[in-house]
C-alpha cells in the first residue's frame, strides 16, 4: 500500500502580530515574502498549490507562517481562515459564519484535492482560551508555537519578549483544547550551547509536540544581530557545528517519535544569493547534510570490522540518497574501508534500517 504524502500549503504573513523585535528577526528576508498577502492572492495561492498535488494518498494542510498568527487582529483572523476553510471537507464544515470576502467560492474547487486542515504559526505569549477559541471555530488543527529555546537566559538575550513559563503554560493550554501542538526551535542563539539546545529537545518532547522545527540562527542584514556580529559580540555557529548539534537533536526526536517537519531556513532568494546574510550556518541542503551525518554515524557503529572486500548495502527507498550521503559523502568514506561499496533499495526496511551483504 502507498504511503501517505505530506503536503503543507505555505502562506507567509511576515511580522504580522509581532510584538518584539527578536534580535536575529526580519521575516520578509528569510521567507522571501516581502508583502502581506491580501483575500485574493491567499486564496489564489492555496488555488495553484492544490492544483499540483495528487489526489491519491495525500494529506494536506494550509499553513500560515511567518508571523504570529494569533497576534494579528481578529478581523484580518477572521478573513484569512474563512477562506483557507473552504477547502476543507464539506462533511466536517467549520462552525463559525463565514466573514464577507471579495471572491466567491471557486468553481473548481471539488475537482481538486482537499485540505485536511489548517495549521498556524504563533508565539507562545499569544495563546490564550479566546484566541484559541476562535482558531477552533474555523477549523485549524494544528498550531505551531515558536519556542526558540528553554532556556530563559537564551530567550532574555535574543529578544524573545516571553519566558520558557509562557512556552509550557500555551503548550498545554493547545493541547487541552484539542489541538495538535508543534514546537519550533533555534539553535546557536545568543548564550546558547549544545547543552541547552539538547535540553530544549527533551523538553519539546515532555510537553507533548508532536512536531517540530529545528532552525540554525542565522546573522541577517539589517537586525540587531548583525549589529551584536559587527561589535564582536556575537559569534554564530560554523556549519558543521550546526549540522552536528542538529544530528544529536535529531536524535531525540527520532527516539521518541516527533516528527521533524524541517531543518534550516527556506531557501529564499536573499538567502541563496547572500544578498540578506551577513553570517551563519545557512545551506541550501542543510537537512540532507544532517542526515548524512546520522547515517555515517549509524554506518560507523555498524560496520567496525576487519572486513575489507566488497559490500552491498540495503537501505530503505526513502533513505537512499542520504545513506549514500550529501555529494556521495558516506560512500566515499565506505570506500576507504571496503573494497567495492553497492547501495540497493530495498522495500522491506523503513527509517535508517539497514543491513551489509559482505562477498
């Protein structure tokens, strides 16, 4: 049987509802998105992206990121999830009235897929039951709640405005009203180490995420991060330290279910060009460089032998280009050991399971 495919529609509300100015922050360079979207552009959005994706076997969700949702007024609330609701299914309809809009519902809309649901990204100083009340009304299903760190000397120092109290009280919060919860996290932040962001792992877990996000700070053009950069006051992470505490972070999720819906920053065009980044750890293939490093260390715990002749590998389809490595990195270490190295798909192993044919 097929596996099911995620798909999460994005739509981006830079800064919208942000009460702080977090000192590595500028939203429209590190999503791209240098404007608010209006009624008609967001539902032409969700339109062209339902538009490419199969009907078969996915699940789908419309995403507002950026921003803190829950901070902007209820109003403009109000108009963006009306209309991300339309796409969802008509047997489970959301309870509120819909709010007049300038566009009527698309004709098309049931010869394309249907959204499942509607997640939305917010701070955590930003939760509370009325809030929560109204996101529940047009049928949003998962929020995400940028958390950052645990740490509350890591949150003072990076601008935050909240405390890691304001994290767990919105947590369960969420969670007892029926909401799936996501908690993001950033690593390498001002006062951060590898031991307070591995501590913010564990404690993502213990307040029940069921997803999250894992970001390497990055020193962007024009924040008062780069100010801190240029004083000699702040020194970010290399990326090879980003890519190995984010390996150990991995890790822990791994071990205890949470899934990883993104490593490293979208790869916006600012970004790409080095146009917006003064500084950091940013790479276009950041995730696939994390994953390669899990599995050379999986490969190197496993495959500690004498043996030295040719080696046949099998690995789960879904894992075969990182197990082979970013830029064949981890057959090129293999094949320093082994005689001939042979990566082969094979149906019956999920995750990072794998086993060596030696011959």
């Amino acid at each position: 049987m097929p596996s099911i495919k995620h798909y999460t529609i994005p739509i981006f509300v830079p800064q919208l509802g942000c009460p702080h100015q977090c000192v590595f922050c500028d939203q429209r360079k590190i999503s791209g998105a240098l404007r608010v979207p209006d009624a008609t552009e967001v539902e032409a959005i969700i339109q062209k992206h339902l538009a490419t994706i199969p009907h078969e076997n996915s699940h789908i969700e419309i995403g507002f990121f950026g921003g803190s949702f829950t901070g902007i007024d209820p109003a403009l609330q109000k108009q963006y999830l009306s209309i991300a609701s339309r796409f969802l299914p008509p047997s489970s309809p959301p309870t509120c009235r819909p709010v007049d809009l300038p566009t009527n519902r698309p004709a098309s809309r049931f010869s394309l897929p249907i959204a499942e649901g509607i997640r939305v990204s917010t701070r955590p100083d930003c939760i509370d039951e009325e809030r929560l009340h109204l996101l529940k009304e047009y049928g949003v299903t998962t929020i995400e709640l940028g958390a950052q760190s645990m740490d509350d000397e890591v949150l003072k120092r990076s601008g935050r405005g909240h405390t890691t109290t304001d994290t767990e009280r919105a947590s369960a919060l969420i969670l007892l009203m029926g909401f799936k919860l996501g908690l993001q996290m950033m690593i390498g932040l001002p006062s951060d180490t590898m031991e307070r962001s591995l501590f913010t792992a564990c404690r993502i877990v213990e307040l029940g995420a069921s997803s999250t996000r894992i970001y390497p700070t990055l020193v962007i053009k024009n924040t008062p991060l780069a100010q801190l950069y240029r004083e000699g006051k702040y020194d970010p992470l290399s990326l090879e330290e980003a890519v190995r505490w984010s390996a150990a972070i991995c890790r822990i999720f791994e071990e205890t279910g949470v899934t990883i819906l993104r490593m490293g920053l979208h790869p916006s065009e600012g970004l790409i060009t080095g146009r917006d980044l003064l500084a950091g750890p940013y790479h276009p293939s950041f995730r696939e460089l994390v994953e390669t490093v899990l599995w050379e260390e999986d490969f190197r715990e496993a495959m500690s032998g004498e043996y030295d002749g040719p080696i046949t590998i099998h690995v789960s389809p879904g894992q075969y280009n990182v197990a082979i490595g970013y830029r064949a990195a981890n057959k090129k270490m293999l094949s320093g050991k082994y005689d001939r190295v042979k990566f082969i798909k094979n149906d019956s192993l999920q995750g990072r399971e794998f086993y060596a044919d030696h011959h």
